[in-house]
C-alpha cells in the first residue's frame, strides 16, 4: 500500500499492523509528512476545535535513585547541582500560575526517595483545596500499585510516564538492569486502571532506536490508549553516556505526532520543550503536525537551569510561564487560542461540532 493509503486507513481504522507501520515509516517524505499532517489537524479540530490547552509545569526535584542513561539528572551525574523546592514554594507556583490562568498543575520530578507517599498527598491535598478547579498531574516515576492508589485517593487527577522504549531489548541500552520495561508497563496499566488519566511517551531518535522500535512503540501506545501521550526528539546531556549521539530529527517527531493523532484521536498531545528546543519554531510546528497542549514552565527561574534532562533546554522566553502573551500570539498563528481550562481527555462523544 502507498504511504498516503495507509494514512486514510489509519485515520478510518485507527490501526496498523505492525508490517504497515514499518511500511509507513520507511516511506516517510515531505509530501507523505504534509498529507499526515494535514488530515492530523483536521481530526485534533474535529474533537478540541480551535483549543490548545496549557499545562504550568513545576519541577519540584532534580534528586533521582535512578541512572537511565539518556538523563542529565541521573544519579551517576556528579555535577548535576540538586534542588528541591519546599512545598511553600511550590503552592507560590500554583498561585502565580492561576493568576496566568493555568488550570493545571504538573508535579514533575526524578524518582526521589524523599517523594512518600504521605508528602505526596499532603501536597496535592494542599493544591487541591487551594485551587478545587484545576487539575493536578503527579510525573514521579515507578511506583507500587498501592501507593498510585493512595495518590489517586488524595486527589491527583493525571499521571505522566513515558515508557521511552516499548522494545524489550532497546529498553536494556537505555537503562541499567536494575530498570525494567514490564515493570514500567505495570505501573502504566496500574495508572489506567485506577482512574488516572495516563500519559505514555517516547524518545524519537534515541541511540540504537530502529523503525521496529519506534513501530513497538506505536502498538504499544494502541494497546494502552493513553489519554496522553509525550513525544519529543532524543537530545544529548554532555554528562551522560550518550552525550556524543546526534539528536532526534525534528521531521521524524512532526511525522509521529500526526501519526498519533491518527491513531488516538482523543490524545492529549503536547508540543514538547524538546520539540521547541531544536527548533524556534518547534511549539508551532507541533501544533501544525497534531498537537493541542503545551506546557510552559512555572518552576521558580534559579531553579530551571537546573532540572537539565538534555542540553540546550529552553526555559526563557516564550518557554516560561512569564510570557503568556507572546505563547498566545504564536499560538494564533497557527491558528488555535490557548484556552482557560483544566483540559481534559476528551471521549468521542464530547467532541466539538463547530
Ligand atoms: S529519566 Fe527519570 S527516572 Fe531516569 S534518571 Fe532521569 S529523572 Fe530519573
């Protein structure tokens, strides 16, 4: 089948076997990127009209157990300078960024052995009560079944974590032993089944990545479904085994973004830092590829520079919460409105009709 058949199959069916996935891939050109693209936006219109909703991201530690080998925060980084914010200053983040109008908050940080589960759920308990419209997204890492459920309990709405590699054997040359790609899909189906609205994801062009892989990760996002789904280009830490890999292309993450879009017409799906940090443009380019939530940073600024997951990560400008106004006017550009909103997961039947 030609490229653009297998694009109308998947936007009717929103399913390809894993032969007409690598098929896809390979043929990947501009024309057959455009055609994605295009019918991507058309269905992202279709479901959230002209909406792009915002996320007030806060990176509340840098601390982490864990050594994955693609992250600038890795415990075996020695120079990476540690922070944690106190839990005052991340409710002064939450209330800057309600008065910026976001209406949710996202609690990212490394696997830190300080995160319990009693100091998670105070927090969300404390921003809950704070602010009952919004929502609040906890991106923690690997966690029992029993604690996710305690989380859920205390009020945390959403969870983000991306399974980076749905092959098995790309999973070992991304992680020490000691990470596991079945453990990291049993906290996904735990998420999922307690309530959560889920967020999976991957690197695109990550070092020893093949098209079986990227086509694993593309069936493996069909089987969760995912009510959100984080994709981004690969992009090297100096201080990390990967440094002198090249990074992701940004065709090739345009290229997935509509192809997801295709697949999960639902999906909540951000143009991602990364995305704007090997391109100016990257934010727009997203939201022109399928995209329809970007999620600008609310950490405190001396903190930023710190949570360095990759090199080159913007976080001044229109990357920062600070300038709302300048995220909206590129926003129109492409024609979509940042919107005041908790945005959440849409199913079929609440899809827009204007
Ligand atoms: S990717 Fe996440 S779990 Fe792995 S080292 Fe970085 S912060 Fe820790």
């Amino acid at each position: 089948m030609e490229a653009k058949e297998l694009i109308d199959k998947l936007e009717i069916h929103h399913a390809l076997t894993a032969e007409e996935w690598k098929t896809l891939l390979l043929q990947r050109d501009d024309n057959t990127a455009s055609y994605a693209a295009e019918r991507a936006v058309a269905v992202r219109r279709r479901i959230y009209g002209d909406e792009v909703y915002v996320r007030g991201l806060i990176e509340f530690t840098n601390y982490c157990k864990n050594d994955c080998y693609y992250c600038g925060i890795r415990t075996g980084n020695k120079n990476a300078d540690r922070y944690r914010l106190t839990e005052s200053e991340i409710l002064d983040c939450c209330a800057h960024g309600y008065e910026l109008g976001f209406r949710t908050f996202v609690l990212q940080g490394g696997e830190d052995p300080h995160l319990t589960d009693e100091y998670l759920c105070t927090l969300v308990q404390r921003i809950k009560d704070t602010y009952p419209d919004c929502a609040v997204t906890l991106s923690v890492g690997e966690r029992s079944k029993e604690s996710y459920r305690t989380l859920y309990k205390a009020g945390a709405d959403r969870y983000l974590l991306r399974h980076e590699t749905a092959d098995p054997a790309h999973y070992e040359r991304l992680h020490p032993a000691a990470l596991r790609l079945d453990n990291r899909k049993r906290c996904l189906y735990d998420l999922k089944e307690i309530g959560f609205q889920v967020g999976a994801g991957f690197m695109v062009g990550s070092p020893y990545q093949t098209t079986d892989c990227l086509v694993e990760d593309l069936l493996f996002l069909k089987e969760l479904s995912p009510q959100m789904a984080g994709i981004g280009p690969f992009i090297p830490h100096a201080d990390t085994p990967f440094s002198d890999r090249p990074a992701g292309s940004l065709e090739q993450t345009l290229f997935l973004l509509s192809l997801i879009r295709l697949m999960l017409p639902q999906v909540l799906l951000p143009a991602t830092t990364a995305l704007a940090t090997i391109h100016p443009q990257g934010r727009e380019l997203g939201l022109l590829a399928g995209a329809n939530v970007v999620m600008p940073n609310l950490s405190p600024r001396g903190v930023r520079e710190k949570y360095k997951l990759y090199d080159g990560k913007v976080c001044t400008g229109e990357e920062a919460a600070e300038c709302m106004n300048c995220l909206q006017k590129r926003i129109n550009s492409v024609g979509c409105r940042i919107v005041v909103d908790r945005g959440d997961y849409k199913k079929e039947t609440e899809s827009c009709t204007t």
